[in-house]
C-alpha cells in the first residue's frame, strides 16, 4: 500500500480545508465580534499543518486502488474533524476542552447536529457562521468535492467517490466521468441552497441567519444560531419552508440531477422513483400520527399550531436534521420514542440524510415478504423486485449484510456509553442520534451534550464516523485482509 502516496493527498486536502477557515474572519470583521484574530490563527496552523505532512511526500505520486480510497476517505474524516476542532481550541469566546471540541467539530461535518454548547445566543457570529459552514461542507461529503478537483491533484477519483457516497445501490454514475458527476452533484447542492437561503430572507430572516439556517438545511445538519433552533423565529412560513427544503434534500441528489437536466422539467422522475415514494409515504404517515395524538392530548391550544408542530418535528427528526420547534421530548413519551426509532430510516440514498436509508429498509421488507413467501412454497423461486427491476441476490446480501453490522455497531457503542455512566434512556438515544446523524436525544441529552463525560463524548464521536461512513467504509479497516498484499 502506498502509504507516502496517501500521506501526500491528505496533506494537500488538510491545505485545501484550511481556507474554510477564512470566511470566519471577514465575518468578524462586518460584525465587529473580535472572533477574527482567532480563526486567522487556526487558518495557519492548519495550513502549516497541511505543509508538514505534504513537503517530505511531495515527489510520491501512484494510482489510488479501493483500498486506497477507503483509507484515505478514514483518513481524511479523521484529520479534517481534528484540525476542524483547532478554532474551538483557540477561540477566547468558548471554553472548550479537547474532546469537546472534537466533539463540536465532527458532529458538524458529520451533519449529526448534536452540540455541547449551551449558549448560542451569546457566542460571537464568527463561530456561529463556522459551525454553520461546517456542516454544509459535510452535507454531501467534502470527499466528493475533493474528487472534483482531484484531476488537478494528480490522482484519479472513483475510488473516493464509491467510499464516500451513501447508499447501497451508488456505484451508477450520471456522467461519464467521475469528476463531472462530483460537479453535477455539487451544482444541485449550491442551487439548492441558493434557493433555500432566498426563501428563508424573504420569510423575515436577517441575511446572516438566512444563510446560516440554509447551510444546515440543506445539509440535514441541524445547527441553528439559536438556542431555541428554529422555534426562535416563531414563524409558520419558515417552518414550512424548512420542512420543504428537507424533503427536498432527503431525496437523492441523481434524481434531482436527472429531473433538471432534462429539456423539460417533470416530476415524474420523482413519481417513479420507489424509494421517494415511500420516503414521501413515512413523513405524510409520522405527521398524521403526531398530529392525531397531540390533539388526542391538548397539547396545543389550535388545530393549526398542533399541525405546524407535528409536521415539523416529524420531517425534522425522520430525515435526520434535528431541528426543533418546541421541546419534543416533553411531548406524550410514544411521539418522542417514536420519531427517534423513525430517525433509523432515514434519508433516500444519495441525500444528505442519516439513518439506513429508505431504499435498504424497503430491500428488507422485500426480503421478509420473500422468506415468508418460501415458507409456504419452498421450491418457488422469487425475486426481488424494485419497481420493475429485479435486482441481483448481491444487492440483497450487502444489505442484510450492513444491517447486521450496523446492529452490532450499534450495540457495542450503546454498552461503552454505559460503562461510563449513561442512563439507559440517555445512552439508547445519544447512539441513535450519532449513529443515524441525528442531533438531538432524549433523557440528560435531550437539550445539549455538554453535561456529558469527556469518555462519553469519545465513544460518540466513533459512532459519528460510523454513521457517516455507513459503517462498512470505516469496519473494513479493521479487518486483517484488508492490510494483506
């Protein structure tokens, strides 16, 4: 394996990262917040950073193989969530320890939105633009940003592109050339958020919060610059713009591409699509679930605020972004259990969202209703179907084969975080949050995670990456194959 050869890009990515470091500053300058000194500083660490590891593994260059690529994906997550902690650390406006600012670092390039700090309101509009930028970055993976420009780096791109896009079914590709097809996404993604931040301005955001809000929008991210999330605006537009814009992001970005690519716009691409098909069906479903058991309960005074809630919280947690109207866990215990078990789902493949992903949760249901179907006819033969095309026994495996990986995952993270002194509600909920890129859990982290031991904040960062990685790309590591010639 060419160790040098990784090193170098990796480098060269750290360098590339750094400069994300420097809208932060132009920010404190407008704003006067006396945060930019702080990020100009991290802005060259970080670069120096990036030069100490690239000048001795400058001169190695070699062709990435898969196993490359996953390492370098790890890799690169690893290093870019440290050096992405460096402001925290040298920011005089938050008190932060390593592993929390770790902690606030990965779970926003990981879009898990979980935080650790418990003062929003007060902290300067540098590191609240940042930590908005974070995740933006993380949304659609900064791996595959890097690959559209990795041409220019020397180094071909496939590799990267496989470990890093979610999904089961994502070695398709919707242009010819690996480089176009990361162009293509990103396009989508920028137009996206363009749109997103316009809406938002126009429903009676400030420019800065607009911009923000559209960041982790359309990221699936869920970090506000608001204590109160979202429910600080106290507006029906901008919940309904927000919900919006979330289904929209919890779509496969292919999709989005084919739909606007073609000569003329039409949402049959979506209409046709199964896996957005049942996505749409869950969130209409969960809406009508939380809505039928908050009037059940008089939670709210109107039909209408009981809806705008229910229709918020539902889309916010089942696709994974976290964002917040009112304080769910407060709400009948079903309805919290319940959109926390729904955050298991998930995203369609190929979106911003967290969780299992929609179209390896229908590939199960297939595959019961198969086995349930041989029960009674045990020499028939059937195949799985999506749409009108049967789909390979190999698809079937692999997803029967994360799923069992990522209950295993699952258990070992929730019994590391009892070990250091979780309560059990506390610990189920805070893996699904960093396992499915949730945010918010339930029990002593149902507000923040900074009450939450340093060993505590370490074991979630691990199930963070998990989650983002989609398990396999990080297991594999782990594997002694994996190492052999």
């Amino acid at each position: 394996m060419a160790i040098r050869s990784i090193i170098r890009i990796v480098a060269m990515l750290i360098g590339l990262f750094s400069l994300t470091m420097l809208p932060p500053v132009f920010i404190a300058y407008i704003y006067q917040d006396g945060g930019g000194n702080d990020f100009l500083a991290a802005f060259f660490v970080t670069l120096i950073i990036g030069f100490f590891f690239w000048i001795p593994n400058r001169r190695h260059k070699s062709e990435l193989k898969a196993r490359e690529g996953f390492l370098i994906v790890v890799l690169f997550w690893a290093t870019l969530g440290s050096v992405g902690a460096i402001p925290f650390l040298m920011s005089s406006s938050v008190d932060m320890n390593l592993a929390t600012a770790f902690f606030e670092s990965f779970s926003g390039l990981t879009t898990t939105g979980a935080t650790t700090i418990a003062e929003l309101n007060d902290l300067p509009k540098s590191i609240l633009f940042y930590r908005q930028m974070l995740q933006w970055f993380g949304g659609m993976g900064i791996i595959v940003l890097a690959v559209a420009v990795l041409p220019m780096l020397g180094i071909g791109g496939m590799q990267l592109y496989r470990a890093e896009t979610p999904g089961p079914v994502k070695d398709s590709k919707m242009t010819p050339r690996i480089a176009e097809t990361a162009k293509a996404l990103w396009y989508v993604y920028l137009c996206l958020t363009v749109a997103c931040m316009l809406a938002f301005w126009l429903a009676g955001m400030s420019l800065f919060d607009a911009l923000g809000h559209s960041f982790s929008t359309v990221s699936i991210g869920g970090f506000s610059t608001y204590d109160a999330s979202m429910g600080h605006f106290d507006s029906e537009i901008i919940n309904i713009i927000t919900v919006v814009f979330l289904i929209i992001s919890g779509i496969n970005y292919a999709l989005h591409f084919t739909a606007f690519s073609a000569k003329k716009f039409s949402l049959e691409v979506y209409r046709r699509d199964p896996e957005v098909r049942a996505f749409i069906f869950i969130q209409v479903l969960l809406t009508g679930i939380c809505f039928l058991v908050l009037i059940d309960n008089d939670v709210y005074s109107s039909i209408e605020t009981t809806f705008s809630h229910a229709m918020f919280q539902a889309v916010s947690i089942a696709t994974t972004a976290g964002f917040t109207t009112t304080s769910f866990s407060d709400w009948p215990l079903f309805l919290p259990v319940l959109l926390i078990f729904a955050s298991f789902i998930g995203g369609c493949a190929g979106s911003t969202g967290g969780g299992l992903k929609v179209i390896r949760v229908l590939l199960l249901n297939l595959q019961g209703q198969r086995e349930l179907k041989r029960l009674v006819h045990p020499k028939a033969v059937y195949k799985i179907k999506l749409g009108n095309k049967a789909l390979p026994d190999r698809v079937v495996e692999a997803v029967w084969g994360f799923f069992s990986t990522y209950a295993l995952v699952f258990i070992v993270c929730m019994l590391a975080l009892l070990m250091t002194g979780m309560d059990e509600l506390s610990a189920f909920s805070s893996v699904v949050a960093m396992l499915n890129n949730l945010g918010p859990g339930l029990g002593e982290v149902a507000l923040h995670f900074n009450d939450v031991s340093d060993a505590s904040k370490w074991v979630m960062i691990i199930a963070m990456l998990f989650g983002r990685l989609e398990v396999f790309t990080l297991l594999v590591l782990f594997t002694p194959v994996f190492w052999k010639n």
